[in-house]
C-alpha cells in the first residue's frame, strides 16, 4: 500500500455525496484504497444523539461493499474514549507502515478548522488534506485562513455539487418522506428495518 485514503465521520448514515467525494478523490490522487472510518464516541458534542456506532458501521459496510477499493475500519469503534483523528492517523500509519503516505479526505469547509483540531500542530507533518470544494467555494479564503505550513499540505479537489446531507435524510425518515438515492438501497433497507431516525429510535 502506497497511498491510503482516510474518511471519518459519523455516517449517520452515509450517503450518497460521501461514497462520491471518496470515489473522485481516489481517482484523482490515484489512491491504492479508501479507508472509510466511523466515529467512535464523538469528540464534540452533536444537536442529535447520535446512533448507535454498531448500526452506524453496518450501514457503512453495505454503502461500500460494491467497490473494491474501499474498506471500512472499527478502529475508533473499537477504541475507549473521543476519537481524534491525530490518534487515528497514527495508529493507522503503525498498521500499514511508514511506506504508506496518508491522504485525509475532507469537506471543503472542514478544512477551515484544520488549525483547531485535536493536536493540529502535528497534523501537517501526519498527512496530507484533500479538500472536496463545491462550485462558489471560497478558495482565496481557505488560503487566508489557514497558516503556510498548514496550507501546504492541503489539495484542493473541485467537485460536482451532491446537496445531500445526513441532517436531511434523518428528517426525511422521520416525516415519512422518501430517501430512495440518497443513500444506497441497501442502507435505505437497513434504516427501515431497524426503525432508524424515527423519534425513540435511535439503537
């Protein structure tokens, strides 16, 4: 393994403009794997209360299983306590060795906040940062924003727009309105048959 894609999140649940960001960014990076990582326990707090992280990882299983070139991880799952992604990386670069170079995939707008995650000071030397833009994305800004050595590490990856969020669909779930290719129809199929998203269900 050369070079190794990372994307965290909740995936409560994942969707579709998840599955598509990490498919253009391994092809544009040319990236040998996606390694898609649910959250453990969260290290900030949500608006909702988020599922539980074994629904959440069997959901990510079946949005990835048709491509070969991604992988789902337990290790944040597995691990007690927040998860940092400084903690995650380098448990990760200790697994697959120091030949292997990271590439973490992010929103465009989460890379604003690079400078404030968890121990940012050691990220630009852990990996390098993909940044997933939208049409309008402000670009001048993202180099104003973040300091030279941060800003160094960072590819910027223009996209098509995908205006899905997981906000959106567990709304949609909850009203009863449909979400049919929003998120595969697997994870669709998972969701009713485990009552996700409805009030009072959450595990």
């Amino acid at each position: 393994m050369h070079k190794l894609g990372i994307m965290g999140g909740t995936f409560d649940p994942l969707h579709s403009a998840h599955l598509f960001m990490a498919e253009e960014a391994r092809v544009a990076f040319n990236l040998d794997m996606v390694l898609f990582i649910p959250t453990g326990e969260p290290p900030h707090k949500y608006s909702y209360p988020v599922s539980d992280a074994e629904h959440r990882y069997a959901m990510t299983l079946l949005g990835t299983a048709s491509n070969p070139a991604f992988k789902v991880s337990r290790i944040e799952i597995e691990r007690s306590g927040p998860s940092y992604s400084v903690d995650t990386i380098r448990a990760i670069k200790e697994t697959w060795g120091p030949g292997t170079d990271i590439y973490f995939i992010v929103g465009a707008d989460e890379a604003f906040d690079l400078v404030k995650w968890h121990k940012a000071e050691l990220l630009p030397d852990m990996a390098r940062f993909i940044a997933v833009t939208r049409p309008g994305f402000n670009l001048p800004r993202l180099s104003t924003t973040l300091p030279p050595r941060f800003l160094a590490g960072v590819d910027v990856l223009p996209t098509l727009p995908l205006d899905i969020s997981s906000t959106e669909i567990r709304r949609r779930v909850r009203e009863g309105e449909s979400i049919k290719y929003m998120v595969p129809e697997d994870i669709e199929a998972y969701i009713r048959k485990w009552g996700l998203y409805m009030e009072g269900k959450l595990e």
